[in-house]
C-alpha cells in the first residue's frame, strides 16, 4: 500500500496532463479551420454588412482582421495564415501575386473616392473656392491622413495636395496613421483639425455624425482601384467570399457606401 498512493497520483495527473493536451489540439485545430481574411481598413463598415450578409446565406463565421494594405502584405510574406487579401488598391495585391503567394492576379471589386473631413465642432469649414482650402490648411494646427506607404488613401491624400499646391503649406502639419480608420479617429476624437479618409467610412453611423465632409476632386490623384485576391491554401469559405463579394448583392452594399463597382 505504500508505493501505491504515488502511483495513483501519478495516474491522475498523466490523465490531467492528457486531458489538458488533447483540448489544447482540439482548440489549435479549430482554430486553424477559421477562414480568416484581411481587409483594408476603409472597407471596415461595408465589409460589415457583407460578411453579415455572406454568413446569411449559411456559411460559418470568418474571422476578419482589418488593417492596412501595407502591413498585410508584408504579413503574408512572412507567413502569415491570411486566406484572402481584400486591399485598397491594386499594388500590394499584384507585388503578392508577383511573389508567387497568390493563386492568381484576383479581382477589382471596387473603386474609392477621397474625401476630405473636418470635426463638426472646430471652427474650421470648408469652403468651395480653391483659395479656401489653402486658407483652411494655414488655420490648421494638424492634418491627419494615412501612412503613404501603407494606405492607397494615404497616398491620394499626398497626390491631391500636391496637385492643389498646398504641399508645401501641409507637410509640416501632418500627423499619421497606420491605416485609414486610424487617421479619420485622429479627426473624430480632436486629435487633428481637418484631415483626408475614404468617402466609405464617411457613411459610417459613428462618424457621420462627428463630421463634416467634402469630396476631393477624383481628376487629382491616381484611381483608387480596389483589388482582392486569394491566397494561395485559402480555404473553401474563403473562395466563396471572394465569388460572392461579386455578387450583385454585394456590390448593392458597395454602392450604399460610396464605392462604384465594375
């Protein structure tokens, strides 16, 4: 009886320990069955109401994580296990297909628009004269917009200014943000006095209400053409979402927030 306590306790805990392993399999398992897919950040509040409307049609849940274009691209290089790229532009798709990570060129499923924005509660309003919008940037203390390098919006933001003439007027007054949704927060919150995000997230609930905007002229800066792509392994869920955000119905939810679709 004496060596047969220890021997009992040790049972136990190798059946604990197993236990413990085999849900920690279970748990990695299903969780390396969860589709999950990147989008751009302006997409964030259409995307909503796709991938709402995608699971109504009896698919599973996905798992979504929004960011920059940018920043995902480099994820994926590095391994990341992203099954679907929905981007905010054309370049980050194509330097993955280009890099052999894709299973093809993808899709463009939309077209954005920049648009520039102001905290309803600052004393700053824009005007429609050229000559205001040089005045509206010398009254400003910040100007919020996306990383260039990361963000298509971000980008269109420099090439508009530039092409306005105000470059030199706003470069030092810029503040950044990693992705698009980043930037319009530093307008909403008062962190930034006017500021450029995509014409989408202006439809946002949240946001409309905190802001005022106007649209940038789309003859300044480059088209923003919105491409996705799958990766290549992407999952079964993943390859239906890519054919459905094609769908009518999906590019009816594109529409509402201020996309034009092809």
């Amino acid at each position: 009886m004496a060596g047969y306590r220890p021997l009992m306790r040790e049972s136990v805990s190798m059946i604990f320990r197993s236990l413990f392993i085999s849900l920690l399999l279970s748990a990695n398992f299903a969780g390396a069955q969860t589709t999950t897919v990147a989008v751009a950040a302006n997409m964030k509040d259409a995307f909503t109401e796709i991938s709402r409307a995608f699971k109504a049609t009896g698919k599973p849940e996905l798992r979504i994580v929004y960011g920059s274009s940018g920043n995902f691209t480099t994820q994926i290089l590095n391994g990341a296990p992203f099954s679907m790229l929905i981007a905010a532009d054309e370049h980050f798709p194509l330097e993955l297909y280009k890099k052999g990570k894709t299973i093809d060129v993808g899709a463009i499923y939309a077209i954005g628009s920049l648009a520039m924005i102001t905290k309803k509660s600052s004393n700053i309003k824009w005007t429609d004269k050229k000559i205001g919008l040089a005045e509206l940037i010398a009254k400003a203390n910040k100007i919020a917009i996306a990383k260039p390098d990361l963000s298509p919006y971000g980008k269109a933001a420099v090439e508009y200014m530039k092409a306005e003439g105000v470059w030199d007027l706003a470069k030092d007054k810029l503040v950044y943000g990693d992705n698009i949704g980043i930037a319009t927060m530093y307008i909403v919150r008062g962190g930034a006095d006017l500021g450029f995000t995509a014409l989408s997230l202006t439809r946002s609930a949240e946001i409309s209400k905190e802001i005022n905007f106007t649209l940038a002229n789309p003859n300044l800066y480059e088209p923003i053409k919105q491409r996705m792509v799958l990766i290549k392994g992407a999952s079964q869920e993943a390859i239906e979402l890519y054919r459905f955000v094609q769908s009518p119905q999906a590019k009816s939810i594109l529409e509402k927030y201020g996309y034009t679709t092809p």
